[in-house]
C-alpha cells in the first residue's frame, strides 16, 4: 500500500520542475494542473490546461509533464487529461506566482 499524500507531493514537487516558457513560473504556481488524483496502486490522473490553446509547447509541454511524472518512484500509470474547459487567466496563479510576477 502506498502513501498517496506523500505521492501527490512527490509528483507536486516534480511538476514544479515544468515551465511554461513564455512565463518564468512553473506550471503548478501558475495554476495549469486543474487536478492531481493518485489511487492505492500509484495510479495517477491529471487534469491540465495551457494558457492559451495557441501556446507554443502545446505540443511539448503535455509530454514534458507526463515523461517527468512518471519517472516518480511509485506512480504506476499516469492518465493526462489535456482541457481548455474552463479556460486558463491570471486569477488561477497563486499568490507566489502573482507576487513573482509583479501582479501583488
């Protein structure tokens, strides 16, 4: 059985290496992972957008994510849900990603 807090952190900790190149924030301050759910067996779900459908990594960066997770001790299979539903805005930063970015 595994620790699935301690997974999720483990997989925060990992997303948090993947930026969006347009923006020098990474993608879980930026507020790009809509959703992070990991089951009993490392199982994991992520649901994720860009911020724009135009972006220049919508190609990349959904495979950087998915190629950097699942290099996690513990995640088994990783399903990436790619959506623009509902779409991305500056509201959904952080407050670290606003204050590193002059928005606070």
């Amino acid at each position: 059985m595994i620790d699935k807090g301690q997974l999720e952190q483990k997989i925060i900790s990992m997303l948090k290496t993947c930026f969006d190149p347009e923006i020098p924030v990474d993608i879980w301050e930026l507020g790009l992972i809509y959703d992070l759910k990991v089951d009993d067996e490392g199982n994991t779900y992520i649901k994720m957008t860009l911020t724009s459908p135009n972006c220049p990594v919508a190609e990349s960066l959904p495979k950087e994510v998915k190629e950097k997770v699942k290099t996690v001790n513990g995640v088994k299979d990783l399903y990436l849900d790619l959506t623009f539903d509902p779409p991305w805005n500056m509201q959904m930063m952080s407050e670290e990603a606003r204050l590193e970015l002059g928005f606070l």
